[in-house]
C-alpha cells in the first residue's frame, strides 16, 4: 500500500477479490513496515527493504511456485513491486504498478513542488491536514459525489472519517513510521536499464501501468515515463484514466476490478500456454 495506509485500505478490492469471487482468487493484504500491526524499526527504511519483507510473508505463506502471483501495488507499494519483480520475477503472474513512478521527479515547477515537499512535514491542525490530504488524494468531482454505500453524505466524508480512525490509531499511525517511510518512497530509484531488465525477465504482457490523468500526488507524467521505459504502450498495457486522481481502488472501483479481472485471465492463458510449451 501507499505511503501512510494501513491494509484495511484494500478493503472493497478484499471484498471484490477475496470474498465475492473467493473460489477464483486468494486475496493478501498487509501493513508495511513502520505502520498498522506491522513492526516500526528506526532505521533506514527503503523499497528494496521493504520488498524483502514481501518476499519473507509470501515464503512463509508458501506461495513460491511458478507464475503464482498477481501482484498489484499502489504508489509507493507500486515501488515495492517494483521491486519485488526484480527479486522473483519467475514467480510474478502479472504485475499492476498503480498512480506509481520509477522515481521521483519534479513535474510541477521548483516552487510548488518544495512547497508540496515541505507541507508533508509541517504540523497542522487535524482538519486543514485532512483537507490537504483529500485534495492530493483524490479528484474534487469523486470527492463531491453521495457515499456509494450511503452511510456517509459523500466519499469525501467517507474517507475523513476513515483518516480520522486510523491516525487516532496511536500505536499504528506514528510520524516516525510515515517518516521513515517517506524516505523509503522519495530515495526509490530506478533506472531505464532496470526497468528494461524488469520487464524483460517478468514479461511485457504481464505488466499494466494505471494512472490518473489528475493524479496530484504523484503525477501523470511519472506514469508515462514508466510505461516508455518498460517498453512503451504497444508493449505494456497502459491505462491513463481521465478526471482521476491518486487513489485509483478507491476512486475507480468499478472499473479497477474490471481491469484487474481482464488482465489476470489474460496473463493466466500466458501461464497455460508456457506450461504446455515446456512439454511434460
């Protein structure tokens, strides 16, 4: 998950993946190090660490064969992925890099990008930080829209009552932790050499890139030089989705799972047809 989240952040795509189509797919989420359940070490953190902490989760599930997994992770979890893929990509099934970036660049002009660097860090009121956060998370039309469940007025409510809960969360929601994560997102790097690598040894048509066009956390250009440096969109699968912002499985729903759906089942007959060419 991004910078920041707990695992619970996954829930509607738990509930879409896990439990409604449960006889099809196993569903695991998980809090990284420095926030939720998870431990918080001081020290160093990076996405390379942090994927190693992926991979000790997955052994430890047993989940080591071929072809088994369907990775998927937004922002800095897309980093993760990243990441993860450059580890095991025997074991990769297909990879989703959502509202993510090779590394961090300025796209905004010198001003307002140290002015969004530093608002990360200074301390706010509760109220001003929740309305930060919403207008960098989120498009302003989804945020406006009626709660879909209806328990809320709108999904802009909805998500405030669902920060709030987590950052009264004193043992789970620590500055140290999102400090330390934050280095571990703005330090991640890598190079069109590597992802050239990546690619090659995951497999171009098993990789999707999905991005915000309003994306105002980490911009939609950092999607774009993704795709190019994975092997451009007639090899990769790219997606740019008009009037989103940042949090795609919240925002896009509906046709997220669409999308994970599609490219699942088509990285799945990739899987038949190389267990029939390697022959018995």
């Amino acid at each position: 998950m991004g910078l920041g989240a707990f695992k619970l952040a996954w829930q509607r795509q738990t509930k879409d993946f896990g439990h409604d189509r449960a006889a099809e797919f196993t569903s695991l989420i998980f809090d990284n190090r420095g926030m939720g359940e998870s431990d918080k070490p001081l020290m160093r953190y990076s996405t390379s660490e942090m994927a190693k902490d992926t991979l000790e989760l997955l052994d430890h599930l047993g989940w080591t064969a071929p072809r088994q997994l369907h990775v998927t992770g937004v922002s800095m979890g897309g980093m993760i992925g990243q990441e993860l893929a450059l580890l095991i990509p025997d074991r990769i099934a297909s990879l989703t890099l959502l509202s993510t970036a090779a590394r961090l660049v300025n796209t905004t002009g010198y001003i307002e990008h140290l002015r969004a660097r530093i608002n990360l860090f200074i301390p706010k009121p509760l109220d001003t930080q929740l309305s930060l956060v919403k207008a960098r998370l989120f498009s302003s039309s989804w945020l406006d829209l009626a709660d879909a469940d209806g328990d809320f007025p709108t999904n802009g409510d909805r998500f405030a009552a669902q920060e709030l809960r987590k950052r009264h969360d004193t043992e789970g929601f620590t500055r140290k932790g999102f400090l330390l994560q934050a280095i571990a997102a703005g330090w991640h790097h890598k190079s069109a050499a590597q992802l050239r690598d990546l690619a090659d040894a995951v497999g171009r048509p098993r990789i999707q890139v999905i991005h915000g066009a309003e994306d105002r956390m980490i911009s939609a250009p950092h999607g774009a030089v993704l795709v190019a440096e994975l092997g451009g969109p007639e090899q990769v699968r790219s997606i740019v989705v008009e009037d989103a912002g940042h949090v795609l499985p919240m925002e896009q729903r509906v046709p997220f799972r669409g999308w994970m759906l599609e490219h699942v089942r088509k990285t799945e007959e990739l899987n038949k047809g190389e267990s029939a060419g390697a022959g018995p």
